[in-house]
C-alpha cells in the first residue's frame, strides 16, 4: 500500500518536471498503480487507518508526487451533504485535459496545501471557477467532466502536479491574501 513514505516532497525534480501521457491500453503497471492511488486516498480518509499508517488526509493524488512522471491522478472527494454517502467524485483519470474553462476565477479561502509540501503556505490559490475537462479510465474509455467549486479546485491542483507547478507558484508573493474583488471565495 502507498504511505506518506512514498510520496516526494518539494525539492524533488520530478514535482517539477511536465509529466508523460500513458498510452493504451494501459499496462498493468499504469492500471495497478491507479488503483493504488485510489486506495491510499481512500485510507487517507478513513481516521483509523490515516492514524494506524499515518496518513495525511488526501482527496487528490498524483503519478509524480510518487517520483512517477505520468499524466495520472487519482480523485476522491467525498459527499459535501451526506457524511458517509457516495463519493462526489470517485476515480482515476489517465491523460486528463482542460478543454475550457470559466473567465470566472475562484480560491478557497482559507487557502491550498498539498502533501508534498511539509509546510503550511498562507494565501489564496487563484484558480479557475469552472472548468470542463476530458480524461481516459482504466478502461480506455473518454470522460468529460465540468466542474465548479471545490471540485474545480481539486482537479485543477491536481493537474498542476502534471505540469511540474505547485500550488503556492500561484500565490502572490507581494501580497498572499489578495484576490480581486471578482474571484469567487468558496468555504
Ligand atoms: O497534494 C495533493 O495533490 C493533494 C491535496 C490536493 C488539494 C489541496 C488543496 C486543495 C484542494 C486539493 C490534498 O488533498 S491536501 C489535503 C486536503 C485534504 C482534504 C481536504 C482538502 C485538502
Ligand atoms: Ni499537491
């Protein structure tokens, strides 16, 4: 199983290379590896095991934050409304894209972290509010997604570890709480 042990921290070159795309269909190893991912997230999650291996607690995952240069990531962020229900969104995405997004930007507004940064940045992420992205599943079958919110958050920092940028590359470093007045602060 994949434990903090396994992931890069910031420093490392891979956090800051752009990764390769998979082809497909996917080997075993590509297929293998995102269920690992998917399940450290998962554990991740549960308080036990996040304390029994501990875990920091992850809704999104990606290949090069396990030294692996690959357009993969994992994303489980849980229901917002049912503590407990089905996940809003539950799945490994190979090869994912941004095909548009919102002129809208957005930032949670008590900011980003990532667990490959051992430290906590203060400041608002700036990203894009909406976003419509396609990917392939384990399957080799072509998904398009749009999302708003938190979703759009995680997806987009998600990507960014795809693309070697971290999140606080994102931060104004003059002033770290600036957003302007038309960037949407989501709880
Ligand atoms: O390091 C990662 O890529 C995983 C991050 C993704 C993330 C960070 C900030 C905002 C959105 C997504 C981890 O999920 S950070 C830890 C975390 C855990 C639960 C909820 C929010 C953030
Ligand atoms: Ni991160």
């Amino acid at each position: 199983m994949i434990t903090m042990n396994d992931i890069i921290r910031e420093g490392h070159p891979t956090l800051r290379k752009v990764a390769d795309e998979v082809s497909f269909p996917l080997s075993e190893e590509d297929r293998e590896l995102g269920i690992k991912m998917s399940e450290f997230l998962k554990n991740s999650q549960d308080p036990e095991l996040a304390e029994k291996y501990q875990l920091r607690g992850g809704v999104g995952l990606a290949a090069p934050q396990l030294n692996i240069s690959k357009r993969i990531t994992a994303i489980e962020i849980p229901n917002m409304e049912e503590e407990g229900g089905e996940p809003f969104l539950s799945t490994v995405m190979y090869n994912p894209k941004v095909l548009s997004h919102s002129v809208q930007q957005a930032a949670i507004e008590e900011g980003e972290g990532c667990l490959s940064v051992d430290r906590h940045v203060p400041g608002l992420v700036v990203r894009n509010a909406k976003i419509t992205i396609s990917y392939m599943d384990q399957d080799g079958e072509k998904h398009k997604l749009r999302l708003k919110d938190y979703p759009a958050i995680v997806i987009q920092h998600e990507l960014d570890h795809l693309n070697g940028i971290m999140f606080y590359d994102h931060i104004n470093p003059e002033n770290p709480n600036y957003a302007a007045d038309d960037v949407l602060l989501i709880q």
